[in-house]
C-alpha cells in the first residue's frame, strides 16, 4: 500500500521509520518505500544508475541502487581539515568525485546500503552533519559566497550559521539510526516546537545576500535576509524576502516559478524571532491536501501577501519597517585573485557543474587534497563553496598565496577560469541524468558540449566576453536556479529542451518561455539573431535579458510575480 508523505511523515515517530530495519535488509540495495521518503530528512537519497538500468532489467536483476547524500554545511565554508576527511569520504565510499551544489553543499554520489551508515559516520567525525540536508525541513542556508567586505561577511555568516542551528529537527532520530545514540524511553514522542507533528508541508529554503553581489539569488529562496550596513562594515539589519522558488512542472498551469516580495526591514537582534515565525506560519497554512502546491511561494499567493506578513508580524512580536534601499549589480561569481578588507586573499575557481574529480589532464581532486594538505600544515585558509557551484580558497597570507597558485597551475585547477568565454564560465547545470530519478534530459553531462556549440555564436557575434547567464536544468523542478538565467535550457525530453529568455543578470526578474520542446540544433537557431541583435543594438553595460525585454524581443512571463517587488526603487 502506498501512503502519502503526510501520512508517512505523521506515522514515522520522528523520522525513525522502520530505517534500521531497511538497512539492515540483505536481500536488497533498497530501502522500503516509506523509508525512502524519512532517508531525505536525514540528509540522503535513494537513486539508480538510469545508464544501466534497462540492461539490469534484462537481466532481471533489481536496479543498480546507490545514495546520493548531502551535507549541511551553512555557507559552504569547510576547513582544510574537513575538506581532507571529505575528500577521503569520496574515494573510499563514493565515485572519486566531491559536487558542489547549488546551495553550497557537498554532495556524495554511488554509496550503496551496505556503506552508508560508515559513509554517514566518517561524515560526522569531520564535524559536518547532513541533518536536514533535503526533506520537508529547512534546508541548507545559503551565505553570500564573497568574503571581501569581512567584518560585515562575518556578521552575516555568523547570523546564517545560527539560524540553521535554529531550526534544526528537535528529534534525535539522526543520531540513534547514524551514530549509535542509545535511545531513550519515550523518544518518539519529541516535541517539535517549530515543525509539529508532520514537519512543513514541503522543503523551504533561505539565503543570506550582502549587497551589492546577489551571489546566492536570494529572490529565489522562500525566506531571504539581504544584509543592510552601516557603511563602516557593521550590520544593522535585513532586508526580509518572502516566497520565492523555482520548482514547477511542464503544462501544468497551477505550478510556476516565482520571485520573492520585499516585505520590510528588521534589526538583526530579531532574525530568530522573524525566522521562526515564517517557517511556522508555513506549517500552519501550506498547502498539505496538493503537494505540487505546498510551497511558500503558493502560501503567499493563495492566503494573500498582506496576510503572511500579518501572521510573521503576530508570531514573531515585530512591525516590518520600510525597506531600506539597497543595489545588486550581479548574481555571478568573481573568478581568479582578490584582496579582502583584511588584506587576505581569496582565489575563486570555475568549477564546471560544481563536479570536482581527477579527470584526464585536470587532476582536480587531487591538487584541492594538496591544497588542503598544505594549508593545514601552515594552519590557515578555509574552503568556501559558492551558491554558483565554484569553489573559493580563503584567507590567505602572501605567502600562502604564493604556494596554492602553484597547486592550481600544476593541477589546472584554473582552466574552468581561461574558458574562452565568460558565458561558460559562469554556467550552472543540476546533476541530471544518470543519477537524478527526476530528470528528463542531460545537465551537468551536457554542459561542456553545449557551451563549445554555442561558442561559435559568441564569436561570430564578438560576446566571447559578454557575462551572460546561461543554466541548464534537466527537469522543470528548477535546482540550478534556470528561471532567473538570461538562458536557460529546461529538460523536457532525451535531447529536447524548453528555451527560456530573459532573466537578469541582478538575480531579480524570471525569465519567460521563448521556444518550447526544440533539439540543439533549433535552440542554437534560435539564438543566433537575438545574440546579433544584442551585439548591435545594446547599451553600454546592458544584459542580455535586459536588452531582449527592452527590444521587444521576448514578453514578460505570465506568473503572478516574476519580479522581485519592489525592484524599481533598488534598481
């Protein structure tokens, strides 16, 4: 019998389930059907290889079953130390690869049953959990990636990382069934004071931006706290945004993506208050009879924007202030050398697809591993992961600066930064095929082959440097972020892809649906005049998104909010 995931959530005693008793199964690499929904809130996913699978069927053999799991690393900064654990973790339990996501997590891919729970205890003895990494929960906060304002960047990582603490799941589930905590009398009847008894109605998720780089497109999470300074450094506040996301599914008219609302201006003494309040008000009045409606995005816009921010005003014992003005310039990342406020240094690396790995000449994993080697034995420095699914290497002193680059010349960890166009070096894809049971068309694999098609159009047009913003998402639920990008390819089928046009390069306005279902071939068709138009027509600085809505090119998308509002007084 099939049950819904409220009623598996409801009957699973805090997430337990009957986990234990999957795992311990030898029968099978699978887990029984509920526990493969409670494995999510404990940071993993059941897949199978979809390569191999109508060849494993023919042979009448089960699919090839592996666990993707996620980490919960709040702003993705990991040290030296945990990024040689982690690194160990990939080679001796994964597929010799660490993947960068979206919301700067490491993702594990190809661990089987057998190994899981020894993969998710090596995890933990890094000091890094995967509680609340997927599932009906908070997930992992994103952290504006960039550190050179560092007083300020400081401020805003310490306030992402305690409101991830915060609205941790209060049960104990994670570290009887990983760790071997003994269970107490009466565990499954935890009190969860801030997600009830079934947890939220679906996943939520929250950024942290700093002005003026949007590199965590903040608009596309549910919650969003854009820090406000007061021009020396310190924070005074956030800027609060409410309801973004950008899961939707193909032809179905009551599914869209959606940009957050500006909603007001708190002091940062009440973000726990105000954080709090948001989540729980989702608890109470999402959506939990249609799950492809239970989004934040579709609260808002069912219940009424006044109304959420009435209820967060009540809960939290607060009154929104007015915005306070603030300008985002990009939502991309800055590659190569810069010096913080500080005077430390910070290397930011192209990382196609997030997917570091030893790869023919590019021995990628292996330089990071003597990076992390040497600056563990100077004892400095730090990993930051970016939202963009690039890698940082941080805080530095000159001479430790002087050794890394060495590092990343020898293992051309910097190639993905001399791509011959800026366009790929800022591309993002999801994971997508073979792993992701969602997908319906190549991402991450396809990337590199589309943008070398698509660099013959970059030239003939001279937009070799152009920074235009360029996702490719398997599936229209949206985990590379596609709806903000300039262009964005959405899967639809093997080989086939809806054209997206007309994001922004700030990060604040979706794109619309330009051509729907079409092959590579039509897509590159496609392009070739508008990107000739925007090279002779443009304005100084101009985005290609913009010059397409400013042209009469493409039309506005028909979503209730496909801009984040009000965007006309910061931009």
């Amino acid at each position: 019998m099939t049950h819904s995931v409220e009623d598996i959530k409801a009957d699973s005693r805090r997430l337990r389930g009957s986990l234990l008793e999957s795992l311990a199964d030898p029968v099978t690499g699978a887990l029984r059907e509920d526990d493969q929904t409670l494995i999510k809130y404990h940071g993993s996913y059941q897949q199978d290889d979809r390569d191999v699978r109508d060849e494993r069927r023919r042979q009448k053999l089960e699919p090839a079953y592996q666990f993707m799991i996620r980490t919960r690393t709040p702003g993705g900064v990991v040290t030296p130390e945990q990024w040689l654990k982690l690194d160990t973790i990939a080679t001796r339990y994964g597929n010799h690869s660490l993947r960068v996501t979206t919301r700067q997590a490491f993702q594990f891919h190809g661990v089987i049953k057998r190994e899981l729970k020894a993969t998710m205890q090596a995890i933990n003895a890094a000091l890094i959990d995967t509680l609340a990494a997927c599932g009906d929960v908070n997930r992992n906060v994103q952290v504006a990636a960039n550190p050179l304002l560092s007083q300020a960047h400081a401020t805003l990582y310490a306030d992402a990382a305690a409101t991830s603490e915060h609205l941790l799941p209060n049960t104990r589930a994670y570290y009887e069934i990983w760790l071997d905590e003994q269970q107490v009398a009466g565990a499954g009847e935890e009190v969860e004071p801030i997600y009830g008894e079934r947890y939220l109605p679906r996943k939520f998720k929250i950024g942290f931006a700093l002005p003026p780089t949007n590199d965590v497109d903040v608009f596309a999470n549910d919650l969003g706290f854009i820090g406000i300074t007061d021009g020396q450094g310190s924070i005074l506040g956030y800027n609060v945004t409410l309801g973004g996301g950008m899961g939707a599914s193909h032809g179905d008219a009551e599914t869209w993506p959606r940009v957050a609302n500006v909603a007001g201006f708190i002091p940062r003494e009440k973000l726990l208050d105000v954080a709090t309040a948001v989540v729980t008000t989702q608890r109470d009045f999402g959506n939990r009879a249609v799950r492809k409606r239970a989004r934040f995005k579709y609260t808002i816009d069912d219940k009424g924007l006044d109304f959420i921010k009435a209820q967060i005003e009540q809960r939290a014992g607060i009154a929104f202030q007015p915005a306070r003005p603030f300008v985002f310039d990009h939502n991309g990342d800055r590659f190569g050398w810069t010096q913080g406020s500080d005077g430390r240094w910070h290397l930011t690396l192209s990382i196609s697809a997030g997917r570091i790995a030893d790869i023919d000449q590019a021995t990628h994993l292996t330089g990071l591993r003597e990076i992390a080697a040497a600056l563990q034995n100077a004892g400095v420095g730090e990993f930051r992961m970016t939202s963009n699914q690039n890698l940082v290497i941080s805080n530095l002193g000159p001479a430790q600066k002087d050794a890394v680059q060495a590092l990343v010349a020898r293992h051309g960890l910097d190639a993905g930064n001399a791509l011959p166009s800026a366009l790929a070096r800022k591309a993002m894809a999801c994971v997508a095929l073979p792993t992701c049971g969602l997908a319906m068309a190549e991402a991450e694999r396809y990337l590199p082959d589309f943008t070398s098609k698509l660099q013959p159009l970059l030239e003939k047009h001279a937009l070799t440097q152009a920074p235009i913003v360029l996702r490719i998402s398997g599936c229209p639920n949206g985990c590379s972020r596609p709806y903000l990008a300039e262009i964005a390819l959405v899967g639809k089928a093997p080989g086939r892809y809806n054209l997206m046009l007309g994001g922004d390069h700030r990060g604040q306005r979706l794109n619309t649906l330009y051509r729907e279902n079409i092959t590579e071939a039509e897509i590159l068709e496609a392009l070739d005049p508008l990107l000739g138009r925007y090279a002779s027509e443009r304005h100084v600085d101009e985005g290609f998104g913009d010059f397409l809505h400013r042209a009469g090119a493409i039309d506005l998308p028909p979503y209730p909010t496909h801009r984040a509002i009000p965007v006309e007084l910061y931009a």
